[in-house]
C-alpha cells in the first residue's frame, strides 16, 4: 500500500524544535546587544501560528515600556531588521543543510 506522506498540521514543527531553539538564541543574542536590559537568552511559547511550518521558526515580539516617544520606536525598525537578518544568517552558516 502507498505510504502516507501527509502529517498532521499540528505536528509540523515537532521535528524542528531544536533548530527553531537555536534560532531563537541567536536573534535573542542579537536583540540583547541592541537593547540593553534584554535577556541573552529567548524563552519558549507555544505559537499556534507556528507548529504547522514544516521548517526551523520563530515568532519575535518587540515591545517597549521605556520608550514613550512613538518617532524613537520607528527608528528602531532598521536596527530590529539587520538584528534578524544577522541572527539568520549565523543560524545558516551553523546548521547542517537538512536542518534549514
């Protein structure tokens, strides 16, 4: 008989939870030197949005209770951006190519 080769949505990411780990510690290191006072190290949650992505994934969630002036928040999106692209490409060059 023909192997089913549909999985569960539920079960997606099961597989890349390691590598999503890794990923989430390297944009957590780089988010850590562009705000001081945040964590070195990304903590876990469970994303609906994320567990049917066949694929290493994070969600990222900015927010900030210090900055009271929206225009210093704006000027924060470009620094956030190369941050995530940097943490991408470190995870990249680290990971073997079955775990991209």
């Amino acid at each position: 008989p023909p192997m089913n080769t549909l999985m569960p949505w539920q079960e997606a990411q099961r597989s890349y939870v390691d590598a999503s780990h890794r990923l989430a510690d390297l944009l957590q290191i780089q988010l850590a030197q562009l705000f001081p006072g945040s964590p070195v190290q990304s903590s876990g949650a469970a994303v609906r949005a994320l567990r049917s992505v066949a694929a290493p994934a994070v969600a990222c969630e900015i927010s900030s209770v210090t900055i009271a002036n929206p225009d210093s928040l704006r000027a924060a999106a470009a620094p956030l951006a190369t941050a995530i692209l940097h943490s991408l490409i470190a995870f990249r060059a680290a990971s073997p190519a079955g775990a991209r």
